[in-house]
C-alpha cells in the first residue's frame, strides 16, 4: 500500500489524506520493507505527530535505528511526540550514549524521561505514564466534568479519572461511566471507588497480577510514600504480559533468550552456555548408572527397561512443573488444595502405570527368559517374571509417584531464593528425575535381586 502510494507521486495533502485511512501499526510493517531511499521520501510526506505514532509501533531497538536517520532536531519533534515510556524505551536502545544524552537535554518532559530511564525493565516504574486525567475529591461532579473535557486531548485513556489531593497523595478513581451518570450536587468523594495502586519499584509481574484480578484497563502508580506518579494501562501490560510468557518459555525450554535478528553462531553461542550446564549435571548420573550396572552385571534385561524408567518419569515432572509455574504465575504459588489435587492425580497416573507396566513386563520376561543373570535359572519362568515385573512396575510407580512433589517443590525453592521459577527447565528438571530414577530402578533390582539370592 505504502509503496503504491509512494509510486503514484501525489502531493502532502493528497498522500496525507490517504495514508491518515491506514492504521499505525500497518504503515510501521510496511515501512521496514521499503528502501532507505523511498523511506526518506515517507518521511517527508508524513506529519511528525503521525511519524512519531508509527515509530512507537517498531520494536524499540528498530526505532532507534530509523530514528538514528534523522538529525537531533527532527529526533526531538518526534520523541515529543510520543509518549514518555515510548520514548524510554527507544532511546534505551540508543547505541551512541552522548547522542542519547543530548537528545534527552532538548525535550519537553526531559525530567521524567531522566527518572524514567534509570528503571530496571522489570520494575513498574519503566512502563508508568503521565499522561492521565486527575480530579480532586472536593469537586462537584460538574466542575469534574469540566475538568476531564480540558484534559482529555493530552490524555493516554480516559476510562478512570484518579482522585488525588493537593498534595498529589493518590485518594480514589472514579469511572467515566459513574462520573456520567451522577447528577450535581455531588462530590467526587462520594462517588470515587478505592482502586488498587502500585508502587514504582513494585515488579511489573504485580501489576500485571492486579490489573488482570481487579479488571482494570488502567492501574495507578505511586511512590513509597502515596504520591500519585502515573498509571499503567492495558496495552502496556499485554506487551510486558507476552514478553513475560515468552521468557518463561525460553527458561522452560533452557533456551536463552536470542533476538530474531541475531545471526546463527551469536545464536549458537548463547545457547552453549546452558547445555554444559546440563552435560556437568548429568556427570553424576553417568557415573552413577556404571557403578550400579557393575553391581548387577549379567542382568541385562534391567538396561532393556531403562529407556521406559527414564522416559515416563520425565514426562510427568514435565507436565507437573508447567502447571506449577502456572500457578506460580498467577497466583504467586500453589495452592495447598492445588499441591494436593496435583499429587493424587499423578499418584492415580503412578499406580496405572505401574500396574500396565507391570502386565507388560511380566509378559516379557516369562516368555523370552532373555537377560536374566545366572542365578535366575534355579527359578521358575513364572517366579523370575514375577520377580522381574515387580522390580520394574514398583520401581515406575515409585517414582512418577515422588517426582511430581520434585517438579512442584523444585521451582517454589528457585522463587523461595530469589531466582526465576522458570529456571526449573524441562531439561533440567529431566536431568535430575533421570538421576533419581536410576537411583531407585537399580537400587531396588540390587536390593531384590540380593535378597533372593539371584546375583
């Protein structure tokens, strides 16, 4: 569209008129595939306000190059423009700091940026906006209307208009609805509603929590001591909410995190880190399967079943800590009847598994007599099956049984020490089911093997 426009060579007016049709978020798309050329010319037919509302579209790190294409002055206009936490995140981006620090000197809300700035990407405080309609509690409902028609064209939503006193300590908000509907005389005190607020050093994943708990499309922030200092609204938080998932998913897979842009040996390079991390771990187990394999050599149809005892066990502890850091997410733990209903259905999934595996095995052994160590031949076909399918049925159910509390246990440690529960990955929960199962399987087959005298 933009380069058809661009193509028919019309005048501002006429291109403005057509283009000013076209959503923000499409005209950034299309902007990334036009030549430096053809962008130039864009550029020029696009107002500033319009400019600045398609570059807070970009991905932050993509607007810092396109914006790098103009001269300070022209940055300036555009970051005026935009809103403050738009701009925050650009200029974060910003690879040459002089420029960045020169810039920030020439804007209009060059305080708040400077405040804003020095947030942490996780705290509440790097997403916060001013740009909000306040009142005051002593207002009579009329004059409050008032009040919100002079600020609603600076206004980011008008959904909720905050209460907050003269000395800015946050009170109270009032809906737009309710505001309507009350008739004069009335006080905003009356009708205002004790919405939930923030403070700014508060992790973004609270607010998210509190806005998705309360239903709020805005959420308001304050300092440690009440004073009202912006709000959060909904499109904010849908962005931090997606990029929370998408790091979880990462961390859940040990997949560090990479940018799509990033090429193939930067890539590979961010992932070595962890998978050493997960060959290391998986030292103990290596070492761990030789000894017990030397204390029952002979009895190879233990190492034939191994495969099934590493498998479902992981499989389990996998599905068991993605509903924990699901809980973990929404609620900040799990529940006791969460931990309880958790367990029982994997102790029902233990004890159904145990019981096909048992069949199975039995079946096997008894009629293949294959792997069995010496001793076995002064037993019957049906005494060592039994012997065999009880070792590894009561092995299976033992410990898909105990790994779920492990997978639910493993990530509440992680959150308990200040460490992200995601970090409990697929792989390395894995790694460590896989040690304690061959813990259990071959520790059980040397103590019942042992006992009856067949090795």
């Amino acid at each position: 569209m933009i380069k058809k426009l661009l193509s028919l060579k019309l005048n501002k007016k006429d291109f403005q008129e057509k283009v000013n049709k076209m959503h923000a978020y499409d005209i950034a798309k299309e902007l990334l595939e036009l030549t430096p050329l053809e962008r130039k010319e864009l550029y020029n037919l696009l107002s500033t306000e319009r400019l600045a509302e398609v570059v807070a579209y970009l991905e932050p790190e993509i607007a810092a190059d396109i914006l790098e294409e103009f001269d300070k002055k022209t940055q300036t206009s555009i970051f005026d423009e935009m809103n403050v936490d738009d701009t925050v995140d650009i200029l974060l981006e910003y690879e040459d700091d002089d420029l960045r620090d020169e810039i920030i000197e020439t804007l209009e809300e060059k305080e708040d940026i400077s405040k804003f700035i020095t947030y942490d990407d996780d705290l509440v405080g790097a997403y916060l906006l001013t740009d909000y309609i306040f009142i005051r509690p002593n207002m009579d409902v009329k004059e409050a209307s008032s009040s919100l028609i002079k600020q609603a064209p600076e206004a980011e939503s008008i959904n909720l208009l905050f209460v907050k006193d003269e000395e800015d300590n946050y009170l109270g908000a009032v809906s737009l609805k309710t505001l309507i509907k009350a008739r004069s005389p009335k006080l905003v005190s009356e009708i205002m509603e004790n919405i939930p607020s923030v403070t700014d050093n508060s992790p973004v994943t609270e607010a998210v929590h509190d806005m998705k708990n309360y239903e709020l499309y805005e959420l308001p922030v304050v300092s440690d001591d009440n004073k009202l200092l912006g709000i959060l609204t909904l499109d904010d938080i849908i962005d931090v909410a997606t990029f929370e998932a998408e790091e979880d998913f990462e961390k859940l897979a040990a997949l560090p995190a990479t940018k799509k842009a990033e090429n193939w040996l930067k890539t590979a390079l961010r992932r070595l880190p962890w998978l050493l991390v997960l060959l290391i771990i998986s030292i103990p187990l290596m070492s761990f399967t030789d000894i017990m394999i030397g204390s029952i050599s002979g009895v190879t149809i233990l190492a034939f079943f191994q495969p099934l005892m590493l498998d479902s066990p992981g499989n389990v502890a996998t599905q068991t800590l993605a509903v924990a850091l699901k809980s973990i997410s929404d609620e900040g733990k799990m529940k006791r009847s969460e931990i309880k209903k958790e367990f029982a259905s994997n102790l029902i999934t233990s004890v159904l598994l145990g019981l096909i595996t048992f069949i199975i095995s039995f079946i096997f052994v008894y009629f293949t007599q294959t792997g069995l160590p010496s001793g076995a031949s002064s037993f019957t076909n049906l005494q060592t099956a039994l012997i065999f399918s009880s070792i590894i049925a009561g092995s299976l159910t033992i410990v898909v049984a105990v790994v779920s509390l492990l997978a639910i246990a493993i990530p509440h440690i992680f959150k308990s020490i200040k460490l992200d529960p995601a970090v409990a990955s697929g792989p390395l929960i894995t790694t460590i089911i896989d040690l304690f199962s061959t813990l259990v399987y071959f520790g059980l087959a040397a103590i019942i093997l042992k006992g009856v005298g067949m090795i």
